[in-house]
C-alpha cells in the first residue's frame, strides 16, 4: 500500500472525494466529465512528485497496525515520462525503496511477465477500494476478485482510449476493481500483468470493463529505468 505524506495534498485528494461523490448521482447532468477527472488526478500527481510516499508492506487490514507490516518512507518516485492525462495512457510509476526488502510469510515478491497475457486468461486483481457503489468509503481488508481478460477491442468500443499499453477484464455481473483499487496489481501465478488504471464513471457495479495498465508493453521502460528484467 502506498500513503502520500503531505499537507498540500488535501486539496487535491478533497476535490477527487467531490468528484467520487458526483459520479454517484443518479441525475446524468451532475456527473463529472472525464475532463475533470483527470485534471484534477493530473494536479495530484503533479504535486506527489515533490513528496514522499509511504510504502506499507505485509498489510492486510489497513486501517490496523499489524505485526506483519513494515513501513518504508520514500522521495525516490516517477510517473512514466509520457504519462497522458487525457488519454490515460502509459498510466505508470515506480517507487524505488531505501533499503531493501526481507521478504516474510507476510511479504513476498512478484514477477514481471515474460510473456503477454491472453484473452479469456482467468486473472486476479486485488485492493482497498470500495466494496460497492454504495459502501461509504475503502475496504479495511485486502479484497480479490477472479475475472476473464477481454480483447481490447471491444474494451475500446466502450472507452475509445484503449491502445497497446492496457489490457482490460470484463467485469459482467458487477465483480471488478472500484474507487481506491487503483495502482493495485493484476496477478496470475506470481506474476504482475497489469496495474489498476481506470473503470467506468457510471459506477463500479454497472458491469463496464476494468482497464489496467499492461505491464508487459512496458518490460523495456522498466529494464531502462532500474535494470530489472522478468
């Protein structure tokens, strides 16, 4: 789990609440246009890249202090060069930790993919977000969900902004990722295909595709950046 630690970032975090907030009413008028939503993300991580980040390891309930977590304080972070705020693409960053990590029962790595992930591949992504539409905020708990990769035309049938650095899952039936899942992982067997990027504004149980940043179009920025290969 990551937690920006900076005063200057209430203001932008609220405005992202009052966005969150009028995308829940019903009346279409009211809701917010994907202009706003991703300038006022774009003034957040604006801000974020003059702070630091804490970074909790071993969590489960977040909102506990657990005794498998580990806490790690962070200044040494990037979005991806090219990182589009309209289109949301190449929608990635990395965090680069002080020391290195002593892997647990409770803490463990996972793998960069050595290859693409397939259509109809069963995948796992997992967060704190909001359990439903109506849940009044984040999970305390670590939450999953099992759904199918879809191909990425139809997921740009319904967005139009999806190019090869995402890969989407078909959330049919409402089971998908939701407000506060964001930048949380997309597993298969101890792999990381994807990174939470964005789902649908009319609601996270309306059964609109999931989008995620896909992680294999990006192995050769990752390698460039930190020499970390799959």
């Amino acid at each position: 789990m990551l937690q920006f630690v900076a005063e200057s970032m209430k203001a932008p975090l609220a405005a992202l609440q009052a966005l969150a907030e009028r995308a829940q009413r019903p009346e279409h008028d009211q809701r917010p246009t994907l202009e706003e939503i991703v300038e006022a993300l774009g003034e957040m991580l604006r801000l974020c890249q003059h702070y630091s980040v804490e970074v909790v390891l071993g969590a489960h309930n977040i909102f506990e202090a657990e005794d498998t977590q580990v806490t790690m304080s962070s200044s040494d972070f990037f979005t991806h060069e090219d990182w589009d705020s309209f289109s949301l693409a190449n929608d990635i960053a990395l965090v680069r930790l002080p020391t290195p990590v002593d892997f647990t029962e409770s803490i463990a790595p996972v793998k960069l993919p050595s290859s693409d992930i397939s259509v109809g591949t069963t995948v796992t992504p997992t967060g704190w977000g909001r359990p439903a539409d109506s849940a009044d905020g984040i999970s305390n708990v670590l939450r999953q969900v099992d759904v199918p990769v879809m191909a990425s035309e139809d997921c740009d049938k319904v967005y139009g902004i999806i190019g090869e650095g995402q890969v989407c899952v078909d959330t049919t039936g409402g089971q998908g990722t939701c407000h506060g899942d964001s930048g949380g992982p997309l597993n298969l067997n101890g792999m990381t295909y994807g990174v939470t990027s964005f789902g649908s504004s009319v609601g996270c149980e309306a059964g609109e595709p999931d989008a995620f940043t896909r992680v294999f179009y990006y192995l050769d920025w990752i390698e460039e950046k930190t020499g970390v290969t799959p």
